[in-house]
C-alpha cells in the first residue's frame, strides 16, 4: 500500500495555498515548484515531512515548517535590511489605508476602521507589526477594534472577512502539502470547474460510497462521467481489492483524475475493467473471437508480427473477460455519475446487480431523479428507492463570533438510492405493503 | 411616487428604479438633461417622463432596452447604490409577519444601517403606524435621513442620531403628530440590529407600549451575541424567547438536456462501421466468424471525451461538449430548477421574544 | 380599528396550551371555556388583561395570571391536604420510574436516570417537589443529572425533550390568550391540518406579503384556497383599507377564516369582493342587466315584493361593480393560493395588474412553479420571475444547552414572484437584455 | 452472512433484515421453528433457508410479503431493534469521507452507544484496518460487544468498557492482532461522541499515529459543548479546527393532480345552466336581453366548497374534495417531490481537527 503519511518524492500532492486556491503537483526530486505570487520551493525541502505540514517561504525559496497555515506569523529577520523594511512599512500603511478606503466606498461601515488607521502612528504601525508581523496586522487592527469600539460592529463581517482573506493573500507565502486523497482531488476540481464534477459536493460523494456500501473485495459497476474522481474514491474505500467495472461511451473510459492518485497503471488494469454501451447491449456481437495459432506457427513468425499476435490475444482476452463478467452480473453495487437520462440504462442495469445489494444513481438535478423514481415505481426489482440530499454547512470558529459561514457553494447534488430485489410473481400484497 | 401608493405614469422628479439585468437595478430620479448610462446603451431621464411604470424603455439609439420600475422597499433594497450590510427580505419578511407588524404598528428600529429596513416598515405600517429609527454613526444617519426625506418617508417615520445603548430611546421633543395617543413613543416592537443588543435591552422599558404586548427581534450574526442576548431579555422580564434562523434560497427554471443512452449505442456502431471500413483491407488472420472483427488498437490515452461530428438530431449526445444552447429545439430537454450558484447560508440569528407591560 | 391590546369579550381569540396544541374560542361574557384535560375557565377571569397574558387553573376554574407557560410553578397551598399530597407524591414518583423505565425500552441511556430516580427516597422527591413543586421535577431531575453526572449526555436529548414535553403535558395547567391575527390563525390550522393551507408555513406567508408589497390602501386581486387565512393576512397589512377582489371557482367565495378575525361582516363585505372564474372569463355575458322600476311602480309594490326588489337589485350592482372592477384591472398585486394549475389561469390574470406591480403565485410543490416560470419565460409581460423558498429553524434556546430543535414540520411551500411589465415591440436586444 | 462482504444465499443462522415497509425492517436470526409475525402476514424463518438475499417472500398463508435483505451498517442502523440516537447517515457518511476513513485506517470511536456507526467503521476499515471503540456504560457495552461478536465483527473491532474522559484510551493488554506495526493503538481517527470531549481530548497523545496526520471528529448537539472543544482543541495543538453541520433530506417522489381552470369554468356554466332552466318559470321582470339572467340568491354561506357529481374525465376539479387516488388515470398529473413530513433539522454540530505528529 503506497505511503499516506510521509510526503514522498514523485508522489502527485495537494498544495493548499492560504487563499485557498489549490495545486496538484509533483514532487520530483530535485524539482523546483513555482506558487505564482506565493513564491516557489524546492522539493526537497519537503520531503519526508508527514503529509498536512505547512511552510513559509522565507527567503530565496527557503523553507520553515510552520504549525498551520493560519498560525501566527513569526518576526520576521529582515529587521537588518533596513531601508527595504522601512520602505516596506510605508507600503503597508498605503496599502491598508488604500483599501480601507476603497472599501468604505462600499462599506460606510469601514470608514471607521480607515479612520482609525489613517490616525496611526509609523511607531504604532511598527509596534502592531513587531507584534504580529504583516501578515496579522489586518487581524490585530480588528481585534483592537472589536474590543474598543461598538463602531466594528456585525456589519462589517463580510468586509472583515473579505478583507482578512484578501490580507491573507497578498502577505502571506504559505501553504500546505497535503495527501492527494479522493476527497482533495474533488475539493481541487471543484475549485478549479465544478461542472466537471456534475457538481458533485464532497458531503454528496461520502453518502454515494457509503450508501453504495463499498468496501474491501466487492465487485461494482460503475459509471464515472467526472473523469474518475469517483473511481478513484472507490479504489480508496476497497484498497484495491476487488473489481471495478467501468461502464463508458465512447471509445475509451476517461479516467484521468487516476493520473495523479499515485496508483501504478498496472494495478489500475488489474483492478478496473472498462466496457462500452455497445458491449453491453451486444455481448455475443461484441466479443472477439480471436483465432488462436499454433506453437509452431507462432515459431515461424517474425519476432515484431509475434509481439503483435499476444498484444492482441490479450486485448481480446480483456474485452470477453469483462464482457462475460457483466454477462454473469451479481454486481455488488451499481453507482452511476453521469449525464445520460437514468430511465435510458437503468433497464439494462438493474438485471446486473445482485440481490439485496444498492443502485446509486447520482444527479445534478432532483428533477432527473424525481422521474427516474417514478420510471421505477412499476419495477418491481428496486425496493425503495428514495432521493436523498446532504448539505454540510460550515462556520466560522474564531472563539467569541461563532456563526455559520455568510455564503457557499449552491449546489452539490442528490443521488436516488434503491436496492435490488427478486420480485415474485405470485405474491399477493395485503394493506399497503409498501 | 411614494413608497405607500402605486402611481401609473413617471413624472420628472419621480424615483425609478432602471431594472438593467437580474443583479444589476440602478435608481434614478428623473431629471432632464441627465442621460442614465448602461451596458445595454443609454437611456435619456427626459424620455421616460410620460412612460408608464412597468414600461420597457428603448435606448435613445434605437437598441438596448431597460424596464422602469416603480419603488418598492424590498427594490430599493436591491439596487442600494452604496450597499452596507443590510436585512435581506427573507428575514425582513418573516420578523414583520412573525411580529405582526401591520397597518398602524409602532416600530423602534435600532440601528437605521442602510435604511433598507426602515423602508420596509414605513410601508408597512402605513400613515396609522409610526416607525422611529436611532443610528449612531453620523454619516451613516446623515445620509439616510436624506434619503427618508427624498423617499417621501418622513411622514411616518422619525430617524435620531444616537448610540441607544449608551443614550437610550427616549426623545425629548417628539414631534406631535409622532405622539402615542397614549403619550411618548408606546412602541408595539422592537428591532435591534446592534452589536451588543443587551446594552440596549435594559433601556426600552420608557418607551415601550404600557397597554399590549410588546415584541422584540435581536438581529445577531455570532452565536455568542445570542447568549448574551438571551441572558439579558430572561433578566428583564422578556418571555418566550426564541432564537431562529431564516434561509432563503432563490431557484431559476432552467432546461437540462436528456441524453439517451440509445444514442450513445447507435453513435458506437457508427463509429465501428466507419472504422471497420478503413481498416477492412488491413485485417489478416484474426478474422471472426460474424462477430465483431478486432479493432486496430488506439493510444489508451486518458484524453477523454472524443470528439466526433454532430451527425443530427437525438443522435450526438455531446451537451457538453458542444456548447448547444439551453433549449436548442434539436434535443429533447428536462426541466430542471437550479440555485443561485453561490448562496447565503447565514444573515444572522434572530432572537424573538415578547413582553407583556407590568 | 379593533382592540389588539386588551382582551376583550366576544372576541375570538387564541387559546395556547402547554403541550402547544391551540384553540379558537370565543370569549362570551360569563360563558365557561372547556380545555379538556388541562381544565377550564371562566371567560370573566380573562377579560381585561393584556394579549399575551399566561395563566394557571388552580382550583375549581379559579384562575392565577402567571408570567409565562414554563414560569417555574410556584409551591402549591395544597400542603394542608396532606393525605392527597402524600399520595400524589407516590404517583408522581411512580409515575415518572415508570415513564423512564418505560423510555429506556427505547433509548439506554436513559436508564441511568431510570435508576438514580429509583434511589431517590421521599424525602428528596419531596425536596425536589418542593424547590418547583410537580411540573418542575423533571427539569429539576435533568438539571441534577447534568451537574452530577457526565452519564446524562446528548444521546438523551430528544428523550429530554420528549420529557419534559410529556412533564408539561401532564402536570401542567396553564394556558395563554393570543391575540387571533392571521400568523395565529395560520398556525392553528397548520396544527390542525396543514393541507387546508396548502402547507403554507407562517415565514412563507411573510415572504407572500412582502414581495406582494401589500400595504394600507391597495387594490388587490386573490385566490385564496386556505378559507381566508391569507385574505385576512391581507386586511390586516391593509388595514381594511382599499380593496381586495377575491376570485373563487365555485358559486360563492369560501373565507371561513375570517368568521373568526373580529372584523365585522359589513366591513368585509365593504373591502372583499367576490368573482368567479367565468365572470372574468366572459365578463359582458355575466354582467346582470337589471331592469329597474320607475318610483311609480314601486309605490304600487307591495312591501315584500319591494324589499326583493331592492335586495336583488342590490345584487346586481354589486356583480356589475366587481366584474367592471376586474374589467379595468389595474390592480397592485395579483396573489395567488390555489391548487388550480397556474398557466392555465395567468394568461387571463396577468393583462389586469397594473404596471410594475408584484405577481406571487404559492405552491406547495416547486415542480408546479417550475413549470409556471418556464411557461412565462416567453410572456414578455411578466419580468424576471424567481422561486424564492423561506425556511425557519427554531432553536432550543436553555442556556448552556443551545442547539437546533431536533426535527420540524418538513413543508412550507414556494412562492414564485415575477413584476409585471409593458414589453415593446420594436426594441432591439443587445448582449443579454435580460 | 456478514457485514464485511455478500452473500447470495440465506442459511441457517443468517442474519436476515426483514423488509416489511419503509418505516419498519426487523433484523432476524434465521432460526428453525421461529416464525416472523407481522401486520402483512406471518413467515417462518425455516422457509427463507435456501432463499436469496433480496427475494420477495409470500407469508404462509399465501398472502402479504416481505423482502428479505443482506445486513450493511446502514440497514442495521434503521432498524436496531433498541434504537438510542444514533449517528444517522448523512452524518456519518460524511465523516468517513471528510476524514478519509478508508480500507486500512485504524479508527478510535467513544463511545460506542448503539454500535451502529462502530459497523459503518468495521465495514470500511476492512480486515486491513481497526476498530477500537470505548463504552463507559456498562449495560450498553454488554449488549455492544454481544452484538459485535454475532455479527462477525471482531476481527477488526476491540470494544473496551472504559470512561475514556477518565482512563483515558490505551489498552493494557491490545490483542496481537489489534496492535499497529507502530506499536499500541497508532490511530489516524478519532470519533468523539461523548457529553464532553474536552475532557477526553487530552488523553489522546499516547494512542494517535506518530507518523501521520490524524483527524478528529467531536459530534455535539449543543453549542455551548462546541465552544468548550473548540478551546481544547486549540490549546491541545490541533490545527484547521472547523465546525460544520450537516442537514440531510429525503424526498420521495409523488404525482400532484393537474387542475385546470378551463374545466372551473365548464363546471361554473354547467351549473347556471342547470339552475337557469330549474328557475326559468320563476323568473320575470329582471329578464336581460341576451346576458345571463340573474339567479336566484342563494344563502351566502361561507360553508365553502359546494359538492358537486364527477361529470366526467377533467371535468371534474376537486381532487383534494373526492380522495381520488394519486395518479388515477382519469385526471392528469404532475410528478412532484415531497420531503418528508418531519424532518431532522439537528443532529449534532461536528467539530473536526487535525494533527500533525510533534
């Protein structure tokens, strides 16, 4: 099993930035990787720290291993460069007073603070900054707000926020090397186009692993429009035990998402299995029947022809294996993200999926699966289907303003869960038996 | 125009509002010779007087268009031209039916904020009902009694500056058309949207009603502000104290296209018949007895998504992809509802409780 | 205007219990108001105090005005008989060793409770007793549990609130006199049946009458399907002042509600008008030609036959007004609660609004208003509809124990509201107009 | 039969979930001779001997049925024949994914209550991962551990009766099998669900992984039990300490009547004109030419809907008057979704942290 705890050399990591933008690199050794306006950093000099440290850019891509991103920035030792720093403090004070002001333009509420700040002395400047660094001086003014003055009142939360995150970003050269697990990989496609994901919110992929019951050693079939953030969340929960056959529809399955999960191609061949619509509906028509030759006629081949023979013997071996494993069905699950219209397939899936065992179909839309439940209230072979939705509401934890976060992200999604069962034709209900 | 009656036809010198798009509301008091600039082109104020309320308005170069709209509090809310923080009508709306705020209701509101608020409740309570409004911060009281005067709102309602915690709600000259019929202020309700609403709290006993029941709604975004605040209305005598939370969420009709997987089978097929053919003359010994004959390997790339020509109607099930318009009558839709993209999951807490004169 | 303040006879008011059930009575001088196993009163007792106002039944209906239904029960003066006091001391410990044991069949936490209750000797339930008398013992039990003792932890929450809510139930003889405005009416039916209001939750119908911009003085057109609630929502925002034109689909307009809203009939009949579909529909047709009489033949009536005269002539004016009303529209909202399907009637409401007016239309289903705003998206008459969905969550607010109530009444409604505009026909789009 | 992977075929002494309806599964040992009673008949354990998981099967006087399903943690979850508060699925669901709880993970869970999230965890560590979970209350670990053990649990599950706020969490004597090639407990998880996890908080150090990070979750129904951790956290050196909370819905889908008001207005012309020709010999001198003539007044009850006979296939709009079934193929329909009709909105607030070895 490949190491979760120790950030590794040509693993693919998470890199958290404090604006919480997010970068999936590599950690090649040797390399040098570039954070934009955050700086860069050699990759050595994270290398063997546990995963979920965090570092500051001090100098020429220096390092300091830091507690958290949010931690209290330390004196800095540029107090020798002299000018620089003056210079630098004057810069601050501009900056804050700029956008202060700027902001009072939105918020009459700020004015207060930009007043406030415009009457600050370079010593107390100095002072707050000695005190904190640049990085904490927005949160040190706040704070010395909050407690003096009612002025700083709740109406200046979001621009407290806004302003906080924006300090954040422009002072700070942090961020955090975290493990590329299934739930960063949708956090980071989330971030960069959610569409991508069908919208898919983590809370919304826990209660599809979790209601698909998978687990060590199962058999699923699955469909992964998101490029194979899905499959990866599964290859996770299963350890790469067991199979995972991956529906698609086009000429090859796209899981490129798996690229960066740090799993080698040979494991993700042996473990997941791809198959077409066509090869579905046609099993007999698409198997190939590959005309075996003789040891003696493969003898006589040239060696180039020869290589080509066992490539395509064992393609054609994958196509029949996985064609005839869907043949024979018992799935342990099916688990379906995607586009298409679920009462298209569904008739070709559920007589693959064992019994007493879930049907999870996901969808950006309630309204697909409204009817989708509908389309299986006559099918007597799903139990129950029913829609679920989960939202995770964050907050804010500063000790003293504890409140929900002010906005999120709209969507996440539903998934429509139901379990397979063998109806008999003879029964004959009694009341309402369902 | 006035925010108590619908007028039909705009006058010069009438508040409108210019809807441009769904976010983007701009007020405006028509004026001649002044010219209202947008990215849909530019719309002379002179042009609109005579226009109806409600009337789609043609850019003065014959192309763009806005819709004149006549005020309302829950509008101007939206279209605040220098907005602050202000109390969104999901929660304005249930703290005023919660608090049966009607026709003749007296509102303390502390603070004014925005304004935004008060103009709801001089709507609400109408020319039988009297709102007095307290703001501590200068600018912020300056230019909202500015803008109750332009609003027409004066009639009902009465903005002091003062910081209530400190200085209470008592005012010494109350105008007398303001006067309770049983003296003073004789609020029936309460709303404080204060940082620290229990310094307030202590001070309304003076002008709250002596003969009904009064309610209070403290407007608090922290958790911590809330305990406090229920600590100090248990102290005073306040009763059924409840706190609750208001979401509101906005949903669009949109169309989502339906994608048949029968599609997907017949455009594989396609794809095999169109190769099959290419490759026909290149296939040797591998040949199979009316099965599907063996592919020519491709590069397993991960690429995804391949894309291939649009071969007509329910037959190219790439949405996506392609870029088809939302409703493009080529495809076959699903009518779907969708949220804002981003929404607001907290305002603030509100703390509801009632008090019942001595 | 009517007394909102005082409670006064022959008003319907609103009668709260402790186990939050409701009731509508009407305060007849001198009458006895039953309240079933919480006692009853007599309606004397109650007149003269503010709305608002809790008591307690002591003793053979006699009343005790108390400061609120969870004040902490005062000592009875029951300590004088002692044989029953006694006795009731045994039943209520009895009582509440058999509530929580019979609890802990369903929840084992709360055997721990069971069994430090089963310790208690008399004495100490009678201490317990005494320091809140009986309808506090369970609080005062739950109070000691959690500062003696971690084992009373949050898995009991919703027993404790199933509890005391029983504790209160029973033990308790208390009630509250409301005011009857339209929430209170709203929430009584909500009790009662929810499906009578089309499960119109009370911050739904707040978001109705703001975004309706209902106000003193407006002229406003209505379908009701709740029996009034909404209508009387209405006149009390109005004032009863201006009109409401009520549109019904049957021979007569059904607002029950407002039997009970204190409002006079001559005054509703003053504000509220009625008209059916096919009177709108087909106005000229339904309009009545009375053919009056001339002073002469109505002297040589005889005094019935005159009277009918004038009461059906009467009639007729009234029909010819509402329907000419209608005829000019106008009006400054059209507010909609109806299970009638909405596309089918807007196209014959919408030309009656007046410019730049609200219209609202409530459905218990977001598919229904999905569907109506899709309908309207090519209608340039009504601008930018939206569905807006209000929810409230109540919170348990015991100091040092705050949290969300646990669970809710799942209904609520939507309400679409779109503003409607004069569209023209010659203007040219550029980019997105809309 | 076990939690860990399917089986196909149910056997003696398998322990069979009952499906009888969406409210109401009962786990049963199939037992020779035992009978499952029920409201829809009653089945015998001996006869599903043989049967599959997910077989419908007739009761024994041939009618009623059920269906016979395969125990997951989240079946067993609804249908703990005890129930306590439990940690629902859109809890814990979450959880596991936010924490990364997957094949291998070493988890510590106090306290166990129900057990039912302590089977969510067996199941997804898997034979490479363990369980260590801690009941302070002995009657529920007594029952815990039983039911671990038939459940086939313990292979990757140590349930220890311990007040961990007290004794802290290590474990004398941890099973060879139970100890991590770290040495002792070694979690990367940790699941707190006791009344004051600051306590228990600062007994952890001796058990987390010394080589990984490792996430903790406090799940606390009350905010104040919030505050009083995020504190302890703080202090006790945990990072990222965010405080979410979780809502989940179910909606079910339904059909909701289309009425239309086309056929009101048939039914309101049907009326007039049967009453037109009841009173046509009644009526004179108010007649009209040509428009409706006046009808008779009627008593202006407000007794509301007037019953009417169905004439017909939408004609006839009063569906929620006539209980017409929900969906009668006589009347059109919406599909709509409805939620439940009391749904959970709390419950509990999750505090999660993480942290890195020292």
């Amino acid at each position: 099993m490949k190491d979760r705890s120790t950030i590794t050399e040509n693993h693919y990591v998470l890199v958290r930035l404090p604006s919480a933008g997010m970068k999936v690199v590599e950690l090649r050794k040797g390399g040098n990787i570039a954070l934009g306006k955050f700086g860069a950093f050699n990759v050595d000099d994270v290398l063997g720290y546990t995963y979920g440290q965090s570092f500051e850019i001090i100098d020429n891509d220096k390092l300091r291993p830091i507690k958290s991103l949010s931690e209290e920035v330390e004196m800095k030792e540029e107090s020798s460069e002299d000018v620089e720093a003056e210079g630098d403090e004057e810069i601050i004070k501009d900056r804050l007073i700029k956008m202060l002001s700027n902001s009072s333009e939105n918020n009459q509420n700020i004015i207060n603070i930009g007043s406030k700040i415009q009457k600050l002395t370079n010593e107390e400047i100095d002072e707050l900054k000695k005190s904190g660094a640049t990085s904490n001086i927005g949160q040190l003014i706040i704070q010395k707000m909050i407690e003096g003055h009612e002025g700083f009142d709740k109406k200046t939360i979001f621009s407290q926020q806004k302003y906080l995150k924006r300090k954040q970003e422009k002072f700070l050269r942090r961020f955090t090397i975290d493990y590329l697990g299934s739930s960063q990989m949708l956090q980071y496609y989330l971030e960069k186009d959610s569409s991508k994901l069908l919208d898919m919110s983590e809370e919304t992929l826990g209660s599809l692993m979790t209601y698909s019951n998978v687990k060590p050693g199962g058999k699923y079939l699955l469909i992964d429009e998101t490029g194979g953030v899905i499959l990866y969340s599964m290859l996770e929960r299963m350890n790469c035990e067991g199979t995972v056959v991956l529906i698609h529809e086009n000429e090859h399955a796209n899981y490129s998402a798996l690229k960066h999960s740090n799993l080698s191609d040979d494991l993700i061949r042996s473990k997941v299995k791809m198959i077409n619509w066509l090869q579905i509906l046609e099993p007999e028509n698409e198997k190939i029947d590959f005309q075996s030759f003789s040891e003696a006629e493969l003898n006589e081949m040239k060696a180039p022809k020869r290589s080509q023979y066992y490539r395509r013997q064992k393609r054609a071996n994958d196509i029949n294996e996985v064609i005839e494993m869907v043949q024979q069905g018992n799935f342990d699950a099916f688990i379906s993200i995607t586009t298409l219209d679920p009462t298209t397939y569904l008739p070709f899936v559920i007589p693959k999926v064992g019994g007493s065992r879930p049907i999870t179909v996901y969808s950006q839309f309630k309204e697909t699966l409204l009817q989708t439940q509908h389309f299986l209230s006559s099918d007597k072979r799903i139990l129950a289907p029913s829609i679920f939705e989960t939202r995770v509401r964050p907050y804010q934890t500063i000790p003293g303003r504890i409140h929900p976060l002010m906005t999120m992200r709209g969507y996440g999604g539903y998934i429509m869960v139901g379990t397979r069962v063998f109806p008999k034709e003879s029964v004959q209900a009694v009341g309402r038996g369902m | 125009m006035s925010f108590f009656s619908y007028k039909d036809v705009i006058e010069e010198g009438d508040l409108v509002l210019a809807f441009i798009s769904r976010t983007d509301t701009k007020p405006i008091t028509v004026t001649k010779g002044q010219i209202l600039n947008t990215r849909f082109g530019h719309f002379k104020h002179e042009d609109m007087v005579g226009l109806k309320y409600g009337e789609q308005m043609e850019g003065a170069k014959g192309y763009g268009f806005i819709h004149l709209l006549h005020p309302t509090p829950e509008l101007w809310t939206l279209s605040l031209p220098h907005r602050t923080q202000i109390v969104y009508t999901h929660d304005s709306a249930y703290i005023m039916q919660r608090l049966n705020v009607i026709s003749g209701t007296r509102v303390i509101e502390a603070g004014t904020g925005s304004a935004s608020f008060t103009h709801s409740f001089a709507r609400t309570v109408g020319a039988a009902g009297r709102v007095f409004t307290y703001e501590f911060h200068e600018p912020r009281y300056i230019e909202a009694k500015k803008e109750l005067e332009e609003h027409g709102l004066t009639t009902n309602t009465l903005i002091t500056h003062r910081d209530v915690c400190e200085g209470g709600f008592e005012i010494a000259n109350i105008p007398a058309n303001f006067v309770s019929k049983n003296g003073g202020i004789d609020a029936d309700m309460v709303f404080l949207d204060l940082p620290s609403p229990w310094t307030a709290i202590t001070q309304l006993d003076s002008v709250m009603s002596k003969t009904s029941k009064v309610g209070v709604c403290c407007f608090s975004p922290c958790i911590e502000q809330v305990q406090k605040t229920v600590e100090a209305l248990q102290e005073h005598g306040w009763i059924n104290i409840e706190l609750v939370e208001v979401s509101g969420r906005r949903w669009e009709a949109r169309k989502d296209m339906i994608r048949d997987m029968g599609d997907v089978v017949k455009r594989l097929k396609d794809i095999q018949s169109r190769r099959g053919k290419g490759i026909e003359t290149r296939k040797r010994g591998y040949l199979a007895n009316g099965k599907r004959q063996l592919e020519e390997e491709t590069d397993d790339s991960d690429s995804g998504v391949n894309k291939l020509p649009n071969t007509g109607k329910g037959f190219n099930p790439f949405g996506r992809g392609e870029r088809v318009k939302e409703g493009d009558a080529n495809y076959t839709w699903r009518n779907v509802t969708k949220v804002e993209s981003e929404i607001k999951t907290h305002t603030s807490y509100l703390t509801f409780a009632i008090r019942l004169p001595c």
